[in-house]
C-alpha cells in the first residue's frame, strides 16, 4: 500500500510488544528516567549553589561561580559526555576509577556531564531570579540579625525559586531530552534500546515513533507537574504567571 | 548608645557623611531630616553597618563597628530596621515574618515566637491579620507589620528610613501612631521622616543634614523657632508650607 516511489514498506507495530523488544524499550524508559532524576537533582542542587554565588558582593565566591558557568556551558554536552567517559575516569584514583567501572561507568559518566553542564545552565537560571528580588529584601534579612547564608537559604532564594520555574521547566525539560545524547557513551537509554529494535527488526519507524511518543509523554508530564508546583507554591496575592486571575 | 566619633564615608570620589560627630543617649527619639542625597540614610545604615565608613569610628551599645571581633550579625540583632518600601518576605505571611528572626537568630522556641508575634500584632492594631501574606495587606499595615517584625527581637535601638513616605496619606497616621507609642514606651529611635507634625511632639531632638554634614542639631522648640542656619529656614519654609 506504500508502493510510492517504488518502496513498499510495511509497518509492523507489534514488533514493538514482542520480548526482547519490549523489555528492551522498558529498560530503556526505566534507565533514561533514573539518568534524568539523578542528574536533575545534582543539576538543580549546582544551580542553586552557584547561581546564589553568582549574585554575592564576596568577589571569590562570584569569580568561582563565574568560572563554572562560563566553562560548563559553552562546551557542547556531547564533549563533555566523552570527557566524562573517555577521559575523566583515566585521572581518577584507582579506588575511585574501580567504584565506577563497578557500578556502570557509562551511566555514571552520563550523570557527571549532565548534572554539571545542565547545573551551569540552572545556575544562570537561578542567578537571574535572585537578582530580580529587589536587594533591599536582603538587607531586611541582615538587619534582623540573620548571616548572609540564612537570608539566601530562607528568604532570596525560595522567592527567586518561585520567580523561575517558567525557565526552569524548560531546562529540565532539555535536560531530560538530552539525556538520549548518552547513547553516545553506550548508556541502554531509551533511544539507544530504539536503535537497538531497529538494528534487530529493520523497522525503523516503528522504533523511533515509539521512542518519540515516550519522550513527549514525559515532556507533558513534567510540563504539567511543573504547573502544579507553580501553583501551589505561588505567593499569595501577586499575580500568579499565567493564570492572569487576581490583579 | 550610639557614638559617631569623626566619620567619613565615600561612595567612590562622592563624600557622603563629612567628619561626622554624634551621640545619641538611651531613650532618645531623634528626628533625622534634610534634603534628597544630603546621606542622611546613609548616616543610620552605618549604624547596623549595612554601609561601611572608611574613617572615624561608630560605637553602638558599647561596641566599636570597626572592632576587629565584633560579631556584627548578634549587633544586629539589637538594631531593630524598618524600611520606606517595608520590605516583608513576600512568601511568607504576617506572622512568619514576624517569627522567622526570633526563632533564627534568638533561637526562640516556635511556640514562644508565636505568643510574641501575636501579642505585637495586636499591638500594632492588625491582630486579625496574622495570616495574611504581604501582597494581601495595606502599605498601612504592611509597615505596621514590618515594625512589630522589628521589635520582635526586641531590639535596644530602632532606626527607621522614611517609613511613611511611601504610604497613601490616609494611612500615614496608623503607623505614626504605632511609632509615637513606641517613643512613649523608652524606645531608642532615630526616625528619618519629613513629618514635622511627628518631629514636633514625639522627637526629644532634631538633626538636620545638607550635603553629608550635620547643620543643626537641636531641640524640636528651638530647631522650628530659632533654626541657626540660614539652610535649615530654607529647608522648613519648603516643607512647612505644604
Ligand atoms: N550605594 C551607593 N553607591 C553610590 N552612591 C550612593 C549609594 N547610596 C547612596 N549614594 C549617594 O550618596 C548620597 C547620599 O545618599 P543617601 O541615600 O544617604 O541620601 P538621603 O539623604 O537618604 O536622600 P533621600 O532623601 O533621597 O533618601 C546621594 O548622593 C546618593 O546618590
Ligand atoms: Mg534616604
């Protein structure tokens, strides 16, 4: 029935729920998920450190922050996946180096590059919210007595937290979508186990549209989670994004 | 209670506070006024040491700010600030704006910090406002909020910064009443405020300041009648006469 142009492919959806393939494509869901948390949460945890460091007057902590930023974001991730892989591991200790090659050191490269490089994109996220916070609320902290680390922690960096998750829904967003470029290392992510069906089956479409439909469910998960944490958390009484209820 | 002993401030080449000699007793209520950019703000958050000198020596409660082990967070703690924009936590409602100081700095139980901020609550005339968020409430209560977050540390000295000038005019009074109550109890403040009226019948002295200097230093009587200096009369003639 495609016989256009001479080709006559024919679909075959079910190679999709015969095992191994659908065990496959399940260990795949399964591990992208996991390299998508582990390293959202170092990512978010970097972003905060160092974005908060970004934004104080101490000039160390700003031109060590300014160095992880800069240095981490403008390397594309793929060189930093290999980096992690390929190179990093070479100058680890021994005891270390043996840790990782133990527990998968693909996936654990996976992680390092993303959670440090997606942590320098958060971070400049995270900095761009705290310095919308008008400075007079940190002099509110530090003149009730407060140290500066307690006013970030309690008072600038949860409002700035809330200013941002428009833009941080869409870095993790990006984060879990490039979690496919470990492939390259050989992590079994769901893309990989795509190309795995495809190289076993010759069906190509079927492989990939699975793969695609996953990773736009999650998107739209993650998109409305997101959402709800807005909402949730949005402070009382000033204008909730994207609702344009309350004035 | 708070000693200046001759300090300079610069902001880069501008000299904001010149050669700057101040003592300021327990009790006292001293009104600090003068012209846009004559430093008087910079004059009292050199007292919590929100802005830094480069001469001369400021000693609150018997403590020199230059001090090289002063702890200034604990001095802190003793200097109660209240701001023009207020400046509450915005995510944080009336009541836990008021707790979050005690129970951090004063490590106060939560429970006792609670019993505090609703007793200063309804001593600032909002008691049923204790769970509004500060978007929520009026500039009127939103400043009384921000003075009984203050006073919740119970603080020996409070510096206020223009705290009416960014209030509609109808609410003006509601905190200078709070503030006027304050004074009566022995509170130590110094209050920049452009509020003759205030200045007048709660102030025991008034500072005048014209380009980084103290000009006139004086009783609220004899600083309306007998002003010494011909800039002060300039400036009262302006203000008194809107
Ligand atoms: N952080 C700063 N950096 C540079 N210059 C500053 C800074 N803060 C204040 N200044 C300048 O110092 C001078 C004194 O400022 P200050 O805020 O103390 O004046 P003020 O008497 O409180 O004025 P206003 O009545 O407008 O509040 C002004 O010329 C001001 O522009
Ligand atoms: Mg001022």
């Amino acid at each position: 029935m495609f016989g256009l142009f001479g080709l006559s492919y024919e679909f075959r959806w079910s190679v999709l729920w015969v095992d191994p393939h659908l065990t496959w494509l399940l260990n795949g869901l399964s591990t992208t998920l996991r390299l998508a948390a582990i390293s959202w949460i170092i990512a978010v945890l970097l972003g905060i450190i160092f974005g908060a460091m970004r934004t104080v007057s101490f000039r160390p902590a700003h031109a060590i922050a300014t160095v992880y930023v800069e240095f981490f974001r403008n390397v594309p991730l793929l060189v930093w996946l290999f980096f992690w892989y390929f190179g990093a591991p070479e100058v680890f200790p021994e005891f270390l180096k043996q840790w990782f090659i133990r527990h998968g050191i693909e996936f654990w490269s996976g992680v390092a590059a993303i959670s440090i490089y997606h942590g320098s994109r958060l971070a400049e996220v995270i900095r761009s919210g705290i310095q919308a916070i008008p400075k007079t609320q940190l002099e509110a902290g530090l003149s009730s007595g407060l140290s500066v680390i307690e006013t970030y922690r309690l008072i600038l960096i949860p409002v700035a937290l809330r200013l941002i998750v428009p833009p941080a829904t869409n870095e993790s967003l990006n984060l879990l979508k490039n979690t496919s470029l470990a492939m390259t290392i050989g992590v079994a992510e769901l893309t990989f186990a795509a190309r795995q069906i495809e190289t076993y089956t010759a069906k190509a479409v079927e492989a990939l549209t699975a793969a695609a439909l996953i990773y736009l469910v999650l998107c739209l998960t993650i998109s409305m989670i997101m959402n709800k944490i807005e909402r949730k958390y949005a402070i009382p009484g000033l204008i909730a994004r994207g609702t344009g209820a309350e004035h | 209670m708070i000693e200046f002993r001759g300090v300079n401030k610069w902001f880069g080449s501008l000299h904001v506070l010149k050669d700057i000699n101040l003592a300021i007793k327990q009790r006292e209520v001293v009104v600090v006024c003068g012209p846009s950019g004559s430093g008087k703000s910079t004059l009292i958050r050199c007292i919590n040491r929100l802005e830094r000198i480069q001469n001369g020596e400021i000693i609150v409660d018997g403590i020199s700010l230059s001090g090289k082990k002063t702890d200034i967070t604990k001095l802190r703690a003793e200097v109660g600030m209240v701001f023009q924009q207020f400046n509450l936590y915005p995510h944080k409602t009336a009541l836990e704006n008021i707790i979050l100081a005690p129970i951090w700095v004063r490590k106060q139980s939560r429970a006792k910090a609670l019993k505090i901020g609703k007793d200063l609550m309804a001593k600032v005339g909002i008691p049923d406002k204790l769970d509004s968020y500060p978007a929520q409430l009026s500039g009127g209560q939103q400043q009384r909020v921000a003075i009984a977050r203050a006073l919740a540390m119970q603080p020996k000295i409070m510096l206020f910064d223009e705290p009416t000038s960014a209030l509609d005019p109808e609410m003006i009074n509601e905190v200078l009443d709070v503030m006027t109550n304050l004074a009566r109890e022995g509170m130590t403040m110094i209050v920049i405020t452009h509020e003759m009226g205030f200045a007048h019948r709660v102030s025991t002295r008034i500072i005048f300041m014209d380009e980084g200097q103290i000009l006139e230093d004086e009783s609220p009587e004899l600083f309306f009648t007998q002003p010494k200096n011909e800039r002060t009369r300039f400036f009262l003639s302006k203000i008194l006469t809107h």
